[in-house]
C-alpha cells in the first residue's frame, strides 16, 4: 500500500538558513514562489530576460540569470520537462534539486549532482496558488530518487509543506511511477475518452438532436464537472444515490455492454511505450524538429471554425451568457 504523507511529518525549521531557487516563473513556478514566500521561505527566481522576470519582479521578487541557481541549496526546478535538460545549471554536491514532474529523472534526461526529489502537485499550476490562498492545499505525489546527503526527505516535506501540498496527503511514488501514470493518463485514457465522446456526438446527431445541444449537455451545463466533484468529496456510492432510480438502473444495467471491446490491449500497448523511454524519445526528436508534428496536430484539431464554434457557443449559454438580454 502507498506510503501518505501529512504536514505532521514535516518541519519547516530544516530551510532555516537555506537559500531556495525557483527556476521558472510560469504556470507552476510563479504560484511555488509565491507560496514558499508566504510561507516565509526566502526565495530567489532565477529566469530568462523575458516576460515572466518582469512579471517577477512585479511580484516583489529579486530575479537571477536561470545558472544563479547553481548556488542554491534547494533547487525547485519549474520550467517543461522538454527544455530541462538543456538548463545552464550545476548544482552543489549537497543541494536537493527537486522536480515537479518525474518524466526527466525517469527517463534519464536530468541527472544533476546532490540529492534529486520530486514534488508533483495533482492540479493545475495557477490552482496550486488559489487552493493556498483558499487554505484547503492540494494533493500531491512525493518521492526522494537521491538522498547523497541524508538530509533529502527532509528537505523535500518542508518544501511541500510550505507550498500547501501536504495539507490533503502527499502520495510516496517514485519518479518512473509518476511518469508512467501521469503520461498514461494523457496519452492511454485521455485519448480513450474523446473517442468515446466522438462517437457519443455521432449517435446523438443520429437522432436528430442540435449539436449545441449535445455539448451543453456534455460540457456547458457543468453537471458531468460537479458530478466528478461530488466522487471526489463524498465518493462513487453517496454519489449515485443523487441520480433518479431511472438513472441508476440505466448506467448499472448497461455496464457490461461494452466488456466485449479489447480496449485494455490498446492502453498496455501505449502504456508500454511510455515505460519503455520509446516516447521520451519520439518527444525528444519532436523537440529537435521545431514541434513541427506538435504544431500540425493543434491545427487539426484546434483550428479556427472549431474554436470560433466553441465562442460563439459559449457566449450564448452557460456562465459566459450570463445577463445576456438577446
């Protein structure tokens, strides 16, 4: 069973006297420097000569060169797994360099000197900010790949702590564990789900139903978001008991209908790929390309009659049609 760790387990006394470098200052690396700042952490930024030291600056943060966090303590390093190795940083043979994803360590794309931690907030970067300021903190995925100094555990809890990630339980994994389940989930479900979707959009439209219709009710209307909700704060048996006894016959009734398709072959098969380093490889080359593939997939898929559909949808009902009169 998965080791969890609380904020009893942490003691915040070992920064004392520790310089702490946030490397990055976007999505994740503003709402982390900003939190250990809150939490009395000194802080130093270091990044580009572009917007996000501005922003960082206006922030009241004193900012560095990105190799400044070379003579850090605690480097928390906060910037895409893609542009990391490629970092002009080498750090002491004593300091923890912590990870907010486990893809480089695991895959063999960063191997800095001294202790290696990682800290993985399960939530979205401007949210590790807002779920601090709520004072409710976030979960979070833990783990120590390198403890050269005997200190790295320690070190690491008291840096998730003062940015909130141990005030719901932060789950042990080590970085190929993370990895693995982090990529599996965007490149094994997420990919399972739209085709679910898509197929669901074809059968709808089948019965004649408006296609503004159907994704109200699969997105805009907000109830299969609150739904999830609810699995997550009461959990999958109070929830149900929310739905009409028509509706809880209909979904168990149904369940089995789909056993027959071998979808789990597919997911093992991807999931392969993700263990294996074969994707970290293909991303690698994607990288050197210029993200030539990445770029042409977003067109296809993001283009613009599909996003001008999305906004002129969104502006006619649902939150972004609130007050609207015609």
């Amino acid at each position: 069973m998965a080791k969890i760790h609380y904020q009893q387990d942490a003691d915040r006394s070992v920064l004392d006297g520790q310089t702490v470098a946030v490397v990055g200052y976007g999505n994740q690396g503003r709402s982390w420097a900003l939190n250990l700042r809150d939490s009395g952490v000194d802080v130093s930024v270091c990044v580009r000569s572009d917007d996000t030291r501005v922003k960082a600056e206006e922030d009241g943060f004193q900012t560095h060169d990105l190799d400044f966090a070379s003579t850090a303590d605690i480097l928390c390093i906060l910037i895409p797994d893609d542009i990391i190795p490629s970092l002009p940083i080498t750090p002491k043979a004593d300091a923890l360099t912590i990870v907010a994803s486990g893809y480089t360590v695991a895959f063999d794309r960063f191997d800095p000197a001294g202790d290696i931690g990682m800290i993985a907030p399960r939530m979205l970067g401007p949210e590790v900010r807002l779920c601090y300021e709520e004072g409710i903190g976030f979960i979070t995925a833990i783990g120590v790949e390198r403890d050269v100094t005997g200190s790295a555990w320690a070190r690491l809890l008291a840096v998730c702590d003062a940015i909130g990630g141990l005030q719901q339980g932060a789950i042990e994994l080590s970085a190929q564990q993370e990895a693995v389940l982090d990529l599996s989930v965007e490149q094994a479900l997420s990919p399972a789900l739209v085709a679910v979707n898509q197929a669901f959009v074809q059968s709808m439209l089948a019965q004649g139903i408006p296609i503004e219709a159907i994704v109200v009710e699969m997105v805009l209307s907000g109830e299969v978001e609150r739904t999830y909700r609810l699995l997550r704060e009461v959990g999958s048996h109070v929830q149900a008991e929310f739905h009409s006894p028509t509706s809880q016959y209909g979904q168990l009734s149904r369940r089995e209908a789909y056993m027959h398709l071998d979808i789990a072959a597919t997911m093992s098969a991807l999931v392969e790929d993700i263990r294996s380093g074969k994707f970290a490889d293909e991303w690698d080359a994607e990288r050197d390309s210029g993200y030539a593939l990445l770029n042409e997939l977003k067109a296809k898929h993001h283009g613009p009659e599909a996003i001008a559909f999305d906004e002129d949808l969104r502006s006619k009902i649902g939150p972004g049609a609130a007050g609207r009169t015609q």
